[in-house]
C-alpha cells in the first residue's frame, strides 16, 4: 500500500503543508518539528514524487554505487568502471540519448550509512543500485537490507551486487557478481608453503566482514591440507583494510612470533603497511620475511621489490556490473556469477626454500 503525504503528517502529528516544507526545504520550520516529520518518513518510508507526480511509478534517470571507500582503489577501480557503463557513452552533444546519471555513495564501512542511501536512492526513485564490496555478516543488518532491496526492486530499480555474495533470503538483485576470495587465498598460502615456508602470520581484515572470512578461510585451508594449522590467535590479527593496520598488525604479529618468515595481507593497501614494519624491524624482503597481499591493486607492481599478490579483475567486474544495472547484459544463470582470482608471483616472496 502506498504511503501518502498525509500518512506522514498524521504520524508527525503535524499538517500535511508543513509535511510538504520540511521535504522541500523552501520554508523554516522548527527543528523539532522537522525532526518528528523526517522521523515518520523514515518510519512510514515514505518516498516522495518527483515533479512528474503522474509518473510516479516510473524510476528515474539516476543510479547509485555504494562504495565503502572512494579513495580506496579496490572501490574506486569498480566504481569507475561501473560509471563509464553507466553515464555513456552518448553522442558528445549534451543531449539525453537514454544515459544515466550515476552517483557515488560513500558509507565509510558504516551499516548505517548504507541502509540511508539505500533509502535515498529509493526516494529518488533510482534506476538502479551497484553495491559494491565485502558485506557485514550481522542478522539484523542482512534483515534490513533485504527489506530495502526488496522495496527498490518493488519499484522498478535494479540491484546488482559487485563483489559482493548473495544476501540470503531474498530474490530482490538483479545479479551478483562475486569474486573468489576462498580459492584465492588458498592459492597464494599454497604458494608459499611451495616456498618452504612453515611460519606464517595472517593481517586479516575487520571481522564480521564477508570478505575477511573468505579470505581468511581460504589460507586457513591451505594451511591445514599441510599440516601447518596450529593456534589460529597466535598468527592472525584483524584491523581495517588501510596501511596503518597493516604496519602495526605486522609489528604485532612479529612481537609474538619471531621466526615468522611470511606474512600474508588482507589486501594490497595492508601488505604495504606490513612491508614498511619489516622494514623498520631491520628484516629484509624476501630474505628474511616474504609479504604477499591481494587484489592486485595498480600501485602493487610498483612497491619495492614487486608485490606478489592475487588479481581480482576489479575493473572489468565493475564494468559488467555496469551493463548488468542498465539491462545491456543478461545476467548469469541463478543469478550469481563467481570471478576468478589469479595469483600473480613477484619479488616480495620467496626464500627460505629448505632440501
């Protein structure tokens, strides 16, 4: 059933005019007063018509991508793509030839924030939504977001997930594509177990993070098909995905375990912090300690000595991402579609070899 102005105003407690300003923004009204009108429309998740009110149920030309981080090459790299999909090409003249608008949201990891521009997005009657990334494994988050998703799908936006596995429970996206963090991982422990290395530690990622599990299940099953898997809270920290969590889980990890010879990162942005602490330990890369990270973000090739890492194919996930929001492209059978991930061996790993 569809939410009026006046149910708003009835909720508010306040006359459907001032409803109408508070929405608008074209008259004071007191803030308390404005408080209890957005309060009941985000209760009510009342979504306002655009100047087309005989339109309404038809969605507009804007779509939004959700990035946890726009600085973070990892989004940015998908973002971008998705973008040029998106917004063009057209033919140059500033003219509407059926592009989009797209918008980029930034949540800054937060749950909160995510659940809002999802609720943006559906006021402004979005015609798609690109979520991008690791999801938050927590009930009552995957609760509200398919309650979201499942009331932008209802009204015509296409919802496609980039990076990001299913949310369960709900046949609300569109398509999503996901990236094999778990074999990944896998690979690159397997790697350097090939090595000879036997003393590893893990920087993982913030926990309750899809992608952090993955990747971290992924080097755990590694381990464990050689024989290597021990105390798990001896050799793994979490931190957020930046440089500074890297640098000193990296210290930590060193402190408690001496004889480590390899240190396996969540990510690029984490192994580079990971490189400057052994570093400043006085150790050597790869002579005395190898560092690895994953997703094989631009500035990896360029670290001193090379990053070995794993390649997730950011941008072309993002561009299928893209065509999959503006219905270019059919999406993958269920639904889902995995992407591989390939190891990519450079400087930073290599001794010790034993026999």
């Amino acid at each position: 059933m569809t939410v009026t102005l006046a149910d708003v105003a009835a909720r508010a407690r306040v006359s459907p005019a001032t409803v109408s300003r508070v929405l608008n923004g074209n008259y004071p009204v007191a803030s308390s007063t404005r408080e209890r009108v957005l309060r009941a429309v985000d209760d009510l998740d009342y979504v306002l018509n655009g100047p087309a009110s005989s339109l309404a149920a038809a969605t507009s030309d804007l779509v939004g991508i959700l990035v946890n981080d726009i600085a973070d090459p990892f989004f940015g790299i998908m973002a971008g793509a998705a973008q040029s999909e998106i917004g063009g090409p057209g033919d140059g003249s500033g003219r509407a030839g059926g592009e989009k608008l797209a918008v980029v949201c930034n949540t800054g990891g937060s749950p909160e924030r995510e659940l809002t521009y999802l609720t943006l997005l559906q006021r402004q009657r979005a015609a798609a939504v690109v979520l991008t990334g690791g999801a938050l494994e927590d009930p009552a988050h995957q609760a509200a977001m398919a309650v979201k998703l499942a009331r932008l799908a209802d009204a015509g936006t296409r919802i496609v997930f980039c990076g990001r596995p299913p949310l369960p429970d709900t046949d609300a996206v569109t398509a999503a594509l996901t990236f094999d963090n778990r074999g990944g991982a896998r690979r690159l422990t397997e790697h350097l177990i090939a090595l000879g290395h036997r003393r590893f530690g893990y920087v993982a990622g913030p926990l309750e993070r899809t992608t952090t599990r993955h990747r971290l299940e992924g080097h755990r099953e590694a381990m464990k098909a050689a024989g290597l898997y021990g105390d798990e809270e001896s050799v793994t920290v979490h931190g957020p995905y930046d440089r500074s969590s890297g640098y000193d889980a990296t210290l930590e990890l060193l402190r408690r375990e001496p004889g480590v010879t390899a240190v396996a990162a969540a990510n690029d942005t984490v192994a580079l912090g990971a490189c400057a602490a052994v570093r400043d330990l006085g150790l050597r890369i790869p002579e005395d300690v190898s560092v690895a990270g994953f997703d094989d973000l631009p500035f990896s090739v360029d670290a001193v000595p090379a990053l070995t890492t794993v390649r997730l194919p950011l941008f072309e996930a993002g561009a299928r991402a893209g065509r999959l929001a503006m219905d270019k492209e059919t999406p993958p059978p269920g639904g889902t579609a995995t992407i591989a991930a390939e190891l990519m061996e450079r400087g930073s790993t290599a001794p010790p070899r034993v026999g």
